[in-house]
C-alpha cells in the first residue's frame, strides 16, 4: 500500500517537473504578447511545435494524473482486498477455534460415550450374574423339593408300608387271639381243655399260667365258670416255654 503511494507522488512531481518549463515558455510566446516569439529567435515553425509540444505534455500529464487516480482506486481496491482477506483469515481462525471447540467437545462426549458404555457393561454383567445366582438358586430350591418330595414319597411309602404291617400284625394277633380263644363249657376242666387242645392233659398247667389273672379263684385251677374265655396257646409256644 505505501509502495503504490510513493509511485503516486513520483508521477505527479515528474509531471510537474516537465509541464512547469513548458508553461513558462508558452507565457513567454502567448498571443497576448505577439513579438515574444521574435525576441527568442523562433520562427512560426519552431513556435508551432513548441505548443504542440505543450499540448503534448498537457496530455500527458493528464494521463499521469488519471493513472494516478487508477493507481489510488488500485490502492483503495488493494487495501480493500487486504481488510477482505483479513477479515476472511480471522473468519478461517474462528472457524478454526470453532471446530477445536467443537472437536473437543466430541473428545469430551466420546469419553463420556465411553464410560457410559463401561458402566453399562458392568451393570450389564452384574444383572447376568445375578441372573445366574438367581438360576442357581431356582435350581437348588427344585432339587431341594424334588428331594423333600422324594423324601416324603418315601416316609409316607415306609407308613402305608408300616401301617400295612401293623394291620396285617393286628389282623394276625386277632386271629391268633381268635384261634386261641375257648369259651368254658358246662363241665370243663382245664385238664379236659388240654386233653382237648394238647391231646396231653398234662399240659393244663401251661393253660392256667396264659390265664391266672382271668380265673375267680387263682389258687383252685379247676374253678372255671362257663361263658369264660381262656387264651390256649399254641403247642409250639408251650413247648417252648
């Protein structure tokens, strides 16, 4: 920009420099002062081409005068483009700053995306294992009721069982007591019952023994009234005892 001043000044002063000599000249020989031209030794000739010349010069000038306008509307367009061109590099730096701004921004959220994402995951894996507890426990608790089922299964079959045995006991103990049971007679004697049940008289004593505490008088055996019922064991069990 100050290049283009300094070119401005020099032309004006060169054309200042040239036209000056040639104005002083044409006052000289202007047709206000017609024998000018006889003092200075001019012929016509030489006059006419001198203000030729002149006119030359004036042209000249104003073309130097117009081409230092140019150069100053040059200048103004050049110092125009250099504000255009930084107003332009300070929208490139705001733009520039904008997008740091921005990408940091993205830094800061891709971190945050991040950590979102890690803590999802951890409650993500924390759920699946408490899922899988859960699945554990579900299953411990069906093989702990299969086993109570199981379990129970089996006592209530170890009771029908028992209780089977303990009505097929009784139902035997009955039919024990039911075979073993004699009902006294008119008559009887407890040497007769066991002639009869023994075929061995001898053997009444084991019957008084099974009965003492049913006859009336335990120290007279053969005091037996009829309709009494006496428990007769078995030969075998006589033996035995």
């Amino acid at each position: 920009m100050k290049t283009l001043k300094n070119t401005t000044v020099m032309v004006f002063v060169c054309g200042a420099l040239f036209v000056l000599p040639l104005a002083v000249l044409n006052a000289q020989t202007s047709p206000e002062e017609p024998d000018a031209a006889v003092e200075t030794g001019l012929t016509a000739a030489q006059q006419q081409q001198l203000e030729d010349s002149m006119k030359r010069s004036e042209d000249a000038a104003k073309r130097a005068e117009d081409a230092a306008k140019r150069l100053d509307d040059a200048a103004k367009r050049a110092e125009d483009a250099v504000k255009a061109a930084e107003a332009l590099r300070k929208q490139a730096d705001d733009r520039a700053t904008a997008a740091e701004a921005a990408q940091k921004r993205a830094e800061e959220r891709a971190v945050a995306a991040e950590d979102s994402e890690k803590k999802t995951r951890a409650l993500f894996d924390e759920w699946a294992a408490a899922k899988a507890e859960e699945a554990r426990l579900a299953e411990e608790a069906r093989l702990a009721e299969e086993a109570r089922l199981a379990e129970e299964a089996r006592l209530a079959e170890e009771a029908r069982l028992a209780e089977e045995a303990r009505l097929a006991e009784e139902a035997r103990l009955a039919e024990e007591v039911r075979r073993r049971a004699y009902t006294v007679k008119e008559g009887d004697t407890l040497n007769g019952i066991a002639r009869e049940k023994y075929n061995d008289h001898s053997q009444w004593p084991r019957i008084y023994e099974a009965n003492k505490d049913r006859l009336t008088n335990p120290n007279n055996p053969n005091l037996i009234h009829p309709g009494l019922v006496l428990d007769v064991p078995d030969m075998v069990e006589a033996t035995a005892e």
